[in-house]
C-alpha cells in the first residue's frame, strides 16, 4: 500500500515539474558538462539517510546542515557503503580520471553522489542542491513543501582548476559573517579560491603577534568620530579557513610588497625610505611610499611576518602584489642606491625584482608558491610563480612561455566594482572603465588565442575581483552603526551578483558548452534563489524583444527575465514606479523616448528602467559625452562653476580636447575656464575666453594629463555664463587628442 503511495506522489511530482514549463535541473549554475533526466523523481523526507563512505563524513554533516533548515528535518547519517533505499550515497571513486569531477544519479529509490576525491563530492553536493525547489535555501522551515528532486545522470568536471574570487577588505572592513556568507554562495558555484586583499594603502587587515602596531595603527583610518577601520584576529582567521577549506574553498592571503604597504610604514616607519611618520589614508589614492628595499630591517620583518602568515593558511600560494609601485622613494634613498650599486643594477625597477626574488625565496622556504599581478612576471624572476592579469591579455602568453602559470582576473570582464551600466540612477561603482555588463563578464575566454598547446595548461583559471575603491571615495557607503545598518555590503551584493554567476560558469563550464541565451534563461529562476537565501543583488531590466514601426507609431515588445517578477512601464517619459500599469503584451507610443519600463520583484526590489535615450549621434566626432548644460546650471551673466564627471573617460596620460556643444535656448554660452582635478586636487587648466551658441569660437580646450592614476577620479571643473541670460542649453564631449 505505501508503496503504491509513493509511486502515485511521485507521478504526481513528476507531472507538477513537466508542466512547470521546464524542469528544476534545467536551472544549474555552472552549467554540467552532462544531463541526461531519466524520468523518475526523488522525494526527500524525514526518513531520507545520508551515507557516507571513508573520509567522508563532514560532507554527509554539511549536506544535513544545508537540507536541515528548510525542510525542518534533521537527517540521520550512516557510515555505510551501501546504497539503501530513499538515502543519499555519497562515496568516492578514485578512478575517475577528471579532477574535481563528480557523477550524480538520481532515482525514485536513491540518490548517489559519486566523486574524484571529496572536492569531486562536493560538487556534486552543489548539484545536487540546485535540483531542489528554490526554497531550500531559505534559512526558516517552509510548511507543506514536496522536496522532489527531478530523476537524472549528470557527469561533469570544471574546465579550470583555479575559479576564484577576491574580495577587498582593505579598503573595506567585512565582519567573518560576511566572508562566510560570501564564501557560501562560492560555494554553490562551484568556485575554489577565495583570495583575501588584506593589505593595501587604506588598511592592515590580518593580526601579527609579533608587531601589534599592525593593526592598532595600520588597521584603522581617520580621527575621532571618523575612525573607521577593523582586522581579523589569527583565531577568526582559522575560523575563516576552516569554514572555507569544508567548502572546498581554498583561501589565498595578499601581503603586499613593496608598494600599498602605507598602513605598515604608518605603524613602524623605519620601513621606510625616510622613516618619517605616515597617515593610514582616508582618501583612495596609490601612495608613493615603498619598503625600503636597501635596508635589511625591511627584510627582516617581511620574514617574521610570512612566518605568521603560513601558520594560518595552509593554502600552497601566498599572493604578495607587486603591483603599481613608484620608483621615486628608491631614486631618492641612500640605502637603496647603495643596494643597487652593490648588485651592479641599471635601474629602480630591477630593485623590485631583486625584493621580490627574495621574498620568493623565504616562501619557497615554507613550500610556498608566490602569486603576484602580472607586473611580477614582466621581467625575470629566479623561479616558478603565478601570474594574475588585470590588464593585457597577451601577458599571459608571455608568462606561460617563461615558465609561469597564470590566472585570468582581466579588467575588461572580471572587475566587479565597474558598474554594469551607464543607465541613469546605477549604484556609485568604478568609472575608469567602461560599464561591465552580464553578458559581458559570461563573454570572457579565459584562453589566449594563439598559445601554443604545450603551454595552454599553465592558464590554470580565472578571478573576478571586487575592489573596495569606492567605499573611501566620499561617505554615501558609510553604514549607520547605531541602527547596525550593513549598506556597503549590500552594496558589494548589488555588484557581484549576479555577474559570479557568469564568471562562474566562464571558470567551470567548457567554452564549447557555454551559450548566453541558455545561460540568460537559466537565470530567470536563479534569482529566486537569491531572495530565498537572502542575498542582495542587480535586478535586471526587462527584456527587449522588438521594436515595431506600425502607422507612423512604434509597438514595443518585452520579455519578463526574473521568474515571479513582472514588468512595469510609463508612456509619459516618467520613470516607472512599482505602482504604474503592469505590462501584460506589446504597447504602442508616438516615439521610442516616452516609453521606459522596470521589473519589478516587489514593492521594494525592482531594476533600474529600460529605456531610449535621445542620442547626440551628430556629435560623435568630439568624442565621448561628458555632461549637459541648461538654463538651471547657468547663472546668467556671471561666471559659475559647472561639475562633471571624468572618471573613465579620462583613461591614461595624454592631450584631452574638451569642445561645449550648444543645442538650443536664446542664449549662447561663455566659457572662462576649464580644470581638472585628481582625488579632488587641481593639476591642470586651460584658461581662454570662449563661446558657443549659434556660431561657435574658441570653445574646445586642451588639457594635458601627465599624472594619471589606475582608480583615481578624475572632476572637470569649468566657469561658464550665459552672454545676456540663462536660456542656454547644450552638451560637453571629452575626446583624447591623437
């Protein structure tokens, strides 16, 4: 009779998943290298034994723990290696012959997770997982839930062996719950490496017994009221490690050398050059202060400090920087240019091949492999290291070559502090590239065309990384901490997810097998997985399918992307609120501009709106758009100061021609001035009388950028009038000159 029971529920579930539209396995992310549904369905209950085989125990407990809160059950965990009835089997097949990999059979009867090794178990854990409905990954019980999991074969193994993320605790201080948090979500896609930032110009993250000034100097920043700042003690470290390590996480360490090293010359500067006192910064900038390579005290601190640094992280790599450093410090220190005349070294540059040949060597002392950006492998190094790289693609190449494997975390597509659009109202993020939109980040090819085969497994994988420049630009990201309000860490979510998705999957899923439109309608339901878990993240706008000229009007069409949201739009030109009418098929307007259109998840969880911008697509020879001008921004016939925005468009030393564009308005305007400032200070003008109304004179200017800084914002800053009024409108376009 039970038996009967189980078969009737079963078709039951089965027919509820066929006519949902698609099954609950369609949805994984990464995509599995191999899916094949057999036509049965699992159902979990509180009977459901886990069974483990050798070794394998602390999966079985931590597969309890993910199913327990949700379902409201605590299953039982047997060490067996024998496949029971209604039980999940986990065991270990050391044949198998693809790292990481994992075969995972479900049927009505049974569930089998069988693995390379552990990390092979856990991700077919993570699989596993993602063929529940959604709610399993809420925290709180969920009443009258059927946990059917649909019948499949799924084969599958990670293209790459390194799919990392880095998050910044420099210039943000994230609490462990939230390094945990973030570690879990890794963790349900499959990425391994978790590369922690802790040391950079802004603060010293990571508790040193042996120099304590460390952190009670370098892990803070500001006075009074606006201190700010934190570090991790070694025994929340551990905790870290250990969280992660469960996870199949391996968690990397960045010590900096030689340069975002401030806080530590803040904390004890006989490191320095000159050894005079330094201030841990409260303004995002690269510093000019180094180590100083020529005294051996520098070196013997870097030792004592590795020597803690292994202790707590078992992790075979040791990330040390390496990156943007300036010479001038050396060029000006005694020490160092005695340093460089000892070794018989042309330049200041070859001191930090000989710093980082060295540190090399102490690692490699402790079995250590360095991990550096990719400026470390540009010239020599004594021995064998990772290269990650940020910038050129083609450095890879090179690296490889040299002996050196290499890492992807390339800016163009895996820099999460870059905003994914330019959409009016996106969340203050990097401008010094252009926006990096979803589809962008799952564009990312990991490999370097033309790598000759015999280096192409030295690519070991890739990195996204979300820099925390932001939170030290200005105070809008400041938390509230009487009401214990974590807005930065929303803000971290809104950034990262769900583009870990995409760089997810770049990592894990074969070029071959990877497809944007698969991947897009995977995600529909995937971000009902993040409101269950209580994660923050990027609503996407609505769809556009089509846009239709019918009787001299324009048919727009949609497509709702988020599984339960729906679409909500305005023809007034307005943007759309939560409460606008509710988009049920194709609308028509007079024109493209009346039209925007938002989704909407609830009241409060909704995108930034689909919309059509009138274009200056006449003015396309001057350059990118910098701003606009109307008649409120003008204070008629006296000179006022006009603000834009240049971060990004200003993007490497060179000329830039500024030119005023005017559109319209009784007015013309006059222009007295245009500047430029750096992280807020002046470095440039160009002062000339010029006008532009419906003839123009003199109305472009020329601004020479010869100190240009990765991550730096940049401000224009103009004095401009109205010749006789305020009634002046037009554009200001930013074009470097060739």
């Amino acid at each position: 009779m039970l038996k009967t029971i189980l078969g009737k529920t079963s078709l039951l579930v089965f027919v509820i998943l066929i006519s949902y539209g698609r099954s609950m396995a369609a949805d994984i992310i990464p995509k599995p290298e191999r899916f094949e549904p057999n036509g049965e369905v699992f159902l979990l209950h509180p009977s459901t034994k886990i069974q483990y085989g050798h070794g394998l125990e602390a999966l079985a407990a931590y597969l309890g723990e993910t199913l327990s809160p949700a379902t409201g059950w605590d299953f039982e965990l047997s060490s067996s290696n024998r496949t029971t009835k209604n039980s999940i089997q986990l065991s270990v097949d050391p044949q198998m012959d693809k790292k990481e990999g994992y075969r995972l059979l479900v049927t009505a009867k049974n569930i089998q997770v069988i693995g390379n090794n552990e990390a092979g178990v856990f991700n077919g854990i993570q699989t596993l997982r993602q063929m529940l409905p959604i709610e399993i990954f809420n925290s709180r019980r969920q009443k009258g839930m059927e946990w059917a999991i649909e019948g499949a074969y799924v084969e599958d193994a990670p293209a790459y062996s390194w799919r990392g993320m880095m998050l910044d605790v420099s210039r943000y201080f994230y609490e462990v719950s939230y390094v945990k948090q973030l570690v879990d979500m890794m963790a349900i896609y499959k990425m391994n490496v978790l590369h922690l930032h802790l040391i950079d110009d802004a603060g010293w993250r990571l508790e040193i017994k042996k120099y304590p000034k460390l952190t009670a100097i370098g892990g803070f920043r500001g006075e009074g009221s606006e201190r700010t700042g934190g570090y991790y003690t070694q025994e929340e470290i551990k905790d870290i490690v250990a969280y992660a390590a469960l996870r199949n996480i391996e968690v990397i360490p960045e010590i900096e050398i030689p340069a975002h090293t401030l806080p530590a010359l803040a904390a004890y500067p006989h490191l320095s050059c000159t050894g005079e006192p330094q201030v841990v910064q409260t303004q995002h900038s690269i510093s000019g202060e180094l180590y100083c390579v020529g005294k051996e005290s520098t070196f013997d601190f870097l030792e004592d400090v590795f020597d803690e640094v292994v202790a707590l992280f078992p992790s075979k790599y040791i990330h040390i920087g390496g990156d943007e450093a300036k010479y001038d410090r050396w060029a000006a220190c005694a020490h160092c240019q005695k340093r460089k005349e000892t070794l018989g070294l042309d330049k200041e540059s070859d001191l930090q091949v000989y710093f980082t040949n060295r540190i090399q060597k102490v690692l490699k002392n402790h079995e250590k492999t360095i991990v550096g950006w990719d400026e470390i492998i540009e010239r020599g190094l004594d021995d064998k290291a990772v290269g990650m790289v940020w910038r050129n693609k083609k450095k890879a190449a090179l690296g490889a070559e040299a002996g050196h494997d290499m890492v992807m975390a390339l800016s163009t597509h895996a820099y999460f502090d870059v905003a994914e659009s330019k959409i009016p109202g996106e969340v203050k993020a990097a401008t010094w590239l252009p926006p990096i939109s979803l589809e962008k980040v799952y564009s990312m090819d990991p490999m370097v065309e033309g790598l000759k085969e015999e280096y192409r497994s030295q690519v070991l994988g890739v990195q996204a990384t979300l820099w925390s420049d932001q939170f030290i630009h200005g105070t809008i990201l400041q938390e509230i901490l009487p009401i214990n309000e974590n807005r930065s860490e929303k803000y971290f979510d809104y950034l990262t997810f769900p583009r870990m998705a995409a760089i997810a999957e770049v990592a894990w899923t074969e070029k071959k097998n990877k497809d944007w439109s698969g991947f897009e309608n995977r995600m529909q339901r995937h971000y009902n997985r993040y409101d269950e878990a209580g994660y923050g993240y990027r609503v996407p706008q609505p769809k556009l399918i089509s846009t239709q000229e019918i009787d001299g009007s324009i048919q727009i069409t949609l497509e709702n992307v988020v599984k339960g949201a729906h679409i909500a739009y305005t023809v007034n030109g307005l943007k759309p609120t939560t409460f606008d009418p509710v988009y049920s098929g194709p609308v028509t307007v007079d024109k493209l501009s009346d039209f925007k259109a938002i989704t909407v998840v609830n009241r409060h969880q909704f995108s930034l709106p689909l919309y059509f911008p009138e274009k200056y697509e006449q003015y396309k020879k001057y350059g990118a758009l910098l701003g606009e001008w109307k008649p409120s921004l003008i204070k008629g016939v006296k000179f006022g100061e006009l603000e834009f925005n240049a971060t990004g468009k200003i993007d490497s030393n060179g000329t830039y021609e500024i030119t005023f564009i005017y559109t319209g308005g009784a007015h013309k305007l006059e222009i007295e001035e245009v500047s430029v400032y750096k992280n807020r200070k002046l470095i440039t003008s160009d002062i000339h009388l010029g006008e532009t109304g419906i003839s123009s004179k003199e109305n472009t200017y020329l601004l020479k950028i010869d100190a240009y800084e990765t991550g730096a914002e940049f401000k224009i800053k103009t004095k401009v009038r109205g010749d006789i009024g305020n009634d002046s409108n037009g554009v200001v376009f930013i074009k470097k000159k060739e």
